[in-house]
C-alpha cells in the first residue's frame, strides 16, 4: 500500500520533468536606473615621490624616507624603490639610469647591498655588507637620488610590467616624468 502511495506521488514528478521548454520568451521592458555607485578613486594608478641627498651615516647606513602627510596609502599597495645610479647620453640629452633595490655588488671591500622595506607610512633604505660598513667612502654613501613608486595592489599583479625598469614603470603607470636632478651624482 505505501509503495502505491509513493507512486502516486512520484508519477506527476516524472511527468513534469519530462516537459521541456524550447527557446525563450520575449524580452520584458526595462528596469528603472538603478542608484549611483560610490565614486570611485581619482585617475592617477601610482604615485612617485622624490628624495634627493641621501645619506648613508652610521652606525646603521639607514634611511627613513617618509611619504608626505597628505597621502594615504594602502595595506594591499606595494612600493618600489629606485636609485639612480648615473645619467649619460645617448644623443638625446642627458638620461637618467635608475636601479631598482635590491642592489648586490662585490667591491674591494666585500659583498654590499642597497635594500628597502616599507611600511604604509615610510620606506628605509639600508645597505648590508658582509665587512664594516664604516670603511665606505663617500661615493657608496652620500648624495643619493631615492624615487619610491606606490602601486595599488590591484595595479600589482600586471604581469606585462618590467618592474625592475623605471622607465616602463612610468610608462606602464602614467607617471608624472621627473627632471634629472640638479648635481646628480654619477656612480657608473
């Protein structure tokens, strides 16, 4: 009895399964204008900030270059850091060349390196060595050029940038193109 109960039930379920629907209907008229999103953030994609003569000074060869109070920068951003490390021309004027940290080298002195890290409200610069720091000369310390380039996280993940370019980075991110700066140290 409750096996014929069930199909009772089962039966219609089985019918209406077996009916299909071909194409689709008429197009029904449109909505109203839903309400206006939240604005969204202004055009510029990354931000550029200058730091001109920086100086390496013991004991920890660090330098903290703050961002201005003025910006606000996120947890999901990351920054990029460049030195430049000399201008030459190439028939056009003077260029500049930028190197992007980290920087290793073998000198007479051992192994170095130009570093950064950064949180949301400054980037330090640092050199590291395998030998005393304080036998470096003026030329591995003083009168740096730092641009620091903050790229929202979102613009981040671009797999088509050439982050370790400066350049493409302008490029890439419509930066605002800086001047070389006045006695720009040439390290080449």
């Amino acid at each position: 009895m409750k096996a014929l109960y069930s199909l009772r039930f089962l039966l219609p379920l089985l019918l209406l399964g077996a009916c299909t629907f071909e194409g689709t209907g008429p197009q029904g008229p449109v909505g109203p204008q839903g309400p206006e999103g939240p604005a969204g953030r202004d055009a510029e994609e990354a931000y550029v900030f200058e730091y001109t003569d920086v100086n390496f000074t013991s004991p920890d060869y660090r330098v903290f270059l703050e961002f201005p109070e003025s910006f606000q920068m996120l947890e999901s951003d990351m920054v990029l850091v460049y030195m430049l490390w000399g201008v030459e021309d190439f028939g056009n004027g003077p260029t500049d060349i930028w190197r992007q940290l980290p920087q290793s080298q073998i000198n007479e002195f051992g192994w170095m390196q130009y570093n950064f890290d950064f949180t949301r409200y400054d980037v330090s610069v640092f050199i590291e060595a395998d030998f005393n720091k304080d036998i470096l000369g003026a030329a591995f310390t003083d009168d740096w050029v730092v641009r620091t380039v903050v790229v929202p996280g979102q613009f981040g993940g671009r797999t088509n940038v050439d982050f370790s370019d400066y350049h493409a980075v302008v490029e890439a991110f419509g930066l605002k193109k800086l001047p070389i700066p006045a006695g720009a140290v040439d390290r080449m």
